[in-house]
C-alpha cells in the first residue's frame, strides 16, 4: 500500500477551488451573494471576455475591516455562523467560508474596501493564493473586488472553459437570476463595455422581471401570494395561454436562494393541469419563505440543492398559491372592437336599428348641370352636315374598307403535326419528378430546318393498382392493394415524407422570409446556444440573429413552417440545444424532425378524396417509408387469406 502524505496548502487549495469555481460564473455568484449578505443596495459587475480575463464586482456594502482581510481568504474563514447551532438556521447566502479562498487559489484578485467607520480604505492583492500587497488606498464605502486571468496557473482546467460568449451568457445568467430573488438590489451589469441590464431596486419584481426578460415576458405573468401552515409563496406565474415548450423559465428561490426542487417544480405542473396542453410548461418567477430551521441548505458547495423537513408543505403551498391565481385571474380573453364615428345616417338607424326621418322631402328628379370639360369645343357650331334633320355624309372608305368581307372571317389554325416516336436516340433524365416519373426524350438527328417536333414520352414508376376505401376517424387511411389492405396512419406517412424531403435537401432547404418578424425571449443559457448553433439553423431553413440580450429575432423559417407558432418552435429548438451533446448531424436531423412533425398533416384533420389518393399514390412509390421519425409503423397489412379466415370462409 502506498504511503499516506499530507497534501500541500496550495495542493489543497486548488482542489478545493474545483467545487466551487467552476467556471467565471461561479465566481460571479459567489462575490454577488457575499455583496447582498453584506447589505448592499447597489451591485455593479463588469466582466471582459467572457469574465475568463476580467471580473469586477462593486457594492455599496458593509465593507471589510483591515484586520479581517487577510482572514476572510482563508479556508472555512466566515462572519455568517460561528457555533454549531448556526448550522440549523441559515439565513444568509453565503456561510461555508469556502469561495474567496477558492477564488484567490486559481485567479489574480485585488480587493479594495472601506466601512463605514474606517477614514481611509484598504487595498489587498493576492495571486494563487500568496500575499502581494496589503497597504491603504483611497475608496467609498463598500468593497470592489477584481478577479483577472482566471485559471492563470491551472492550465488543465483552463483548456475546459468555452467560448467567450458562451461563458458571458452565463454570466449574464447569473446575474439575471439574482436580480429576481433581489428586486430590492440595484443590480448593473456591464459587458464588453457595454451595459446590458439595470434594474431599479425599487423592491417590486415585476419591475426586476420586466428588465431582466422584457416586457412580453412580463405581461404574461400575474402575481400570487398565499401563505399556508407558515410557508409563504409569493411571486409571479404564468397564465395558461403563456406556456413554453420547456422549463427553462420556472425560477424558484428558498429565502432569496436560487434553487433547484422537484418537489415545488411538480406542484406548479400539478396546479396546470387540464389547464395548458401536454408538452407544454408554465414559467414562474416563485419566492418560497419556510422557518430557517425547517430546510436544510448545507447539502452541496453550490447550495442548489436543498432538503425540506417536511415536502408536502412545500408542495401544497407552492400548488394552492399557483391553482388560486389562476382560477381567478384566467378568465376568457375579451374582444373589443373600436368604434368608429359614424355621421351618414342610413349607417346610424341600420346599426341601432331606430327608424330614420328626413326633415324634408328628396327631390327625387332634381335636375344637375354637369360642367363640361372643354366649354371651347362645344361652342362650336356643328358643320351642316351633322346638323339635326339633315343627312349625314358618309366617311371616305380607306384602304382597308375595300377588303373583302368574307376573308376577314377568323379562320381556325392548322392542327400541329403529330410527334414522331424516333427509334435511333434514346436517353433518360435522371431528375424524378414528384411521383416517380421518368422523363423520356428521343431527339431526331436532322437538320435544324428540316427537324420536325420531338415527342414527349412519360413513363412512369411501378405503382401497385390500389383503391382507397375511405378514412377511419379522419387518422387512418383503409387502402385496397391487390390482395390485402393496407391501414395507414396519414400523419406518421407524412412526417416521414416531409423528414426524407428535408434531407434530401442537403442544406438547402426551401425558406420563406417572413413578413413581421417574430421576436423570441430566451433564458441567457438559450439565448447563447442559439447564437453558437447559427449555421447549422441556417441550413436547416432558419434565419435567427441577435436581438439583444436574452433575444433573438425570426426572420427566415422553412416554407412548410410559416403558418405553425414560430415563437413555440424557436423555445423548443433551444432547449433541445442545450440540453443535447450530439455531433452536428444528429442535431441537424433533430431539427428535420421536429419541422416534419409539425408541418406534417395532423390525426383527425378532414382530406378530401383526391388528397387521399394522390397521398397514397405518392406512399405506395417510396417503399423505403415505412416507420416515421419516431419509430412509430407507417402502416400496416391485413391481407385477404387472414381477413377470410376471420370470417370462416377458409380454415
């Protein structure tokens, strides 16, 4: 057995740097909590590159001693708990002792700071966890924290970040997410130089939301606030009408902690039930206060996850506040139709329906003289000719009065001569057409004066003689097929038709631009993986750019899209995104997919008969198609010997 050694401090460190910084993110939330536990009312971060190069934190807050400073970088070094009873109710975000020691073992950090009572404040510097500098410096009160070249000296780990813009959006993510669990907080965030969110910190969330996701978001949202056997819930929730396609907008913070909880994410989905489609997910902005010693915050060094003493108090307040807002809040949009001012009144009697008076009577055949355009011309005298009663002289016949009448007569066209079927030439085009057809042609080697007309010869593909029977409950198609008959499921036909014309494509799907725009608001995280996944939405029909922070705008769709919600689409597409590790052309083929599953024709939607046929026509010529994208039988075969033993006419 190898021998057993105590690790280094700087060894320690680094490992210890691994829970908790994971990423520039990580070091943004941790200094952002530390800012709100120490009363701040103001927080500006600015971050260049991503956060990897640069990270400011600065806050308005309590500030720290001098004779603190050099502790607070210690390991397990905290003013949040000082007993172990303190463990049993945690009230403050941060209490582990862990982040600014794990900060300053991976990352240059210079920190200056004055409270209230110091005259002069403090500058501190330290570098992979070693001192550098420790002297006065002139600031206002509260702390300015400064993280540069993150990783700096552990290159293994510096090789797993991401893109700058990727790490960014994270960030961004970070910072939005506190700004709603502390709409009292003024929270300013700066990137790249430039500003990208600002929130008031008037105290109110409908303010921090509308600023953080924008003002559709926001007007999809109702306020709930209720209270049950000491567990407060109030917040925000979505009407039904606002659902998305996936979870990436539910919000739910414990005492001002951002956390993760099944259990309050089932009671949400529970309170919607019957209320919003399958597949889709309400969204919620949710603070849940419990008794600090009913919840257990010590679980993990990110303080995610939670333990709650007692779940079902949890998930019955989280559900009676959710299904009582909604019950009362979601009731059937009106319809108002601006009235127009109306002064003709015929138009008046007929819409109030009142009989209609004149004061006095029309003169029906009242006489109006009609100016005449040109009072010159009609001065003039007439020449006698054309004066009344006198015979009118007869234009001088032209040229073209002496052609014979009888020739003018339209005489129908010589009938084209026939195509000639030529023998010597014969060559195929090798483009099909919709259904299979081969395009013939056998061209005549002849003069260009002397050749005659070249025929047009259609052959087409072999397609089995069938008769379409009709439609069971508008979803399944019933075929007769020489000896057996077929059961088709019209909508998984079509799907995988439209999936294999969308590969067959290659890249070059057919696209239409649309006529307004559609803008979509996205979770930081969403927004980003779709601004990286650009080209491949390009090529598969979508033209999506940026729209700002936390939107994108739809400008482009594929053809077979441009009726369907493009809004749903985009979420659904992004979440799928995110959440898949796929190369790229098992994503592009996703998205093929999902485009096929939407356009596709839709069980229980009425096709005439000729759609019918020409649909089975089209099926019956690609026996490759026989499962859809899902994997679900396109169709199936009952064949004319088992139907007759069914019914005893063969054993």
């Amino acid at each position: 057995m190898a021998k057993i050694n105590v690790l280094p401090k700087h060894i320690a460190d680094l490992i210890a740097a691994g829970e908790v910084v994971e990423r520039p993110a990580s070091v943004v939330k941790e200094l952002m909590e530390n800012a709100i536990d120490a009363g701040a009312t103001s927080v500006t971060v600015e971050i260049k590159r991503g956060g990897i190069t640069y990270i400011r934190i600065t806050d308005n807050g309590s500030g720290i001693l001098r004779d603190d400073i050099r502790n607070a970088f210690k390991s397990h070094a905290t003013s949040k708990i000082a007993k172990e009873d303190d463990l049993l109710s945690i009230g403050t975000l941060g209490f582990r002792g862990e982040a600014l020691a794990s900060i300053a073992a991976v990352a240059r950090v210079d920190v200056l700071t004055r409270t209230e009572d110091s005259e002069v404040g403090t500058v501190y510097k330290i570098e992979g966890s070693e001192e550098k500098l420790l002297d006065d410096a002139g600031c206002p009160i509260g702390t300015t924290i400064v993280v540069k070249d993150i990783f700096f000296n552990t290159p293994a780990r510096m090789k797993f970040l991401k893109k700058d813009v990727t790490e960014g959006n994270s960030v961004a993510g970070v910072v939005d997410r506190i700004a709603l669990s502390h709409p009292e907080v003024s929270i300013r965030f700066i990137r790249d130089d430039k500003q990208q969110l600002v929130t008031s910190g008037n105290g109110k969330l409908e303010s921090a939301v509308y600023s953080v996701f924008g003002k559709d978001f926001a007007n999809g949202l109702v306020e709930t606030n209720y209270e049950l056997d000491g567990i407060k819930v109030h917040g925000l929730v979505s009407l039904p009408a606002a659902s998305r396609s996936n979870r990436s907008m539910q919000f739910f913070f414990l005492n001002g902690r951002l956390v993760k909880s099944a259990t309050a994410c089932a009671a949400l989905e529970q309170a919607y039930k019957n209320a919003i489609m399958v597949g889709r997910f309400p969204s919620c902005v949710l603070n849940i206060e419990t008794p600090l010693d009913c919840v257990d915050v010590n679980v993990h060094p990110a303080k995610t996850e939670v333990r709650f003493e007692n779940e079902k108090r949890i998930f019955d307040a989280v559900y009676y506040a959710t299904k009582n807002v909604i019950e009362e809040k979601d009731k059937p949009t009106k319809i108002e139709l601006a009235q127009k001012e109306i002064n003709n009144p015929l138009q008046v009697s007929m819409i109030t329906g009142n009989q209609m008076f004149f004061d006095k009577k029309a003169n029906v055949h009242e006489r109006v003289e009609i100016p005449k355009k040109n009072p010159e011309f009609w001065s003039k005298e007439l020449p006698t000719e054309y004066k009344k009663g006198e015979k009118i002289l007869e234009p001088k016949k032209t040229e073209y009065s002496k052609i014979d009448s009888k020739k003018q007569e339209c005489q129908k066209p010589e009938p084209p001569k026939p195509f000639i079927r030529q023998e010597n030439r014969k060559f195929e085009i090798k483009q099909e057409s919709e259904f299979n057809e081969v395009v013939v042609y056998n061209p005549v080697e002849k003069n260009i004066d002397q050749q005659e007309p070249v025929e047009l010869v259609v052959e087409s593909a072999p397609v089995p003689d069938f008769r379409v029977i009709g439609e069971a409950f508008n979803t399944y198609i019933l075929v007769e097929c020489e000896d057996k008959m077929l059961v088709i499921d019209k909508h998984a036909a079509h799907e995988r038709m439209l999936f294999e014309e969308l590969r067959a494509d290659n890249g070059e799907v057919k696209s239409q631009m649309l006529l307004d725009p559609v803008v979509v608001t996205l979770s930081k995280e969403e927004y980003s993986v779709i601004l990286q996944n650009r080209e491949l939405l390009l090529t598969a029909g979508f033209d999506i750019s940026d729209f700002g922070p936390g939107s994108v705008v739809v400008r482009e769709c594929p053809c077979m899209l441009i009726n369907e919600d493009m809004k749903s689409i985009v979420e659904e597409m992004a979440g799928h995104l995110l959440r898949s590790s796929a190369p790229v052309p098992e994503k592009l083929d996703w998205i093929y997919h999902n485009t096929a599953c939407r356009a596709a024709i839709k069980g229980g939607d009425k096709t005439s008969k000729y759609e019918l046929e020409k649909f089975v026509e089209k099926l019956l010529s690609h026996d490759e198609i026989r499962y859809c994208p899902h994997g679900r039988p396109v169709k199936i075969e009952l064949t004319k010997k088992e139907l007759e033993k069914q019914f005893g006419r063969i054993l």
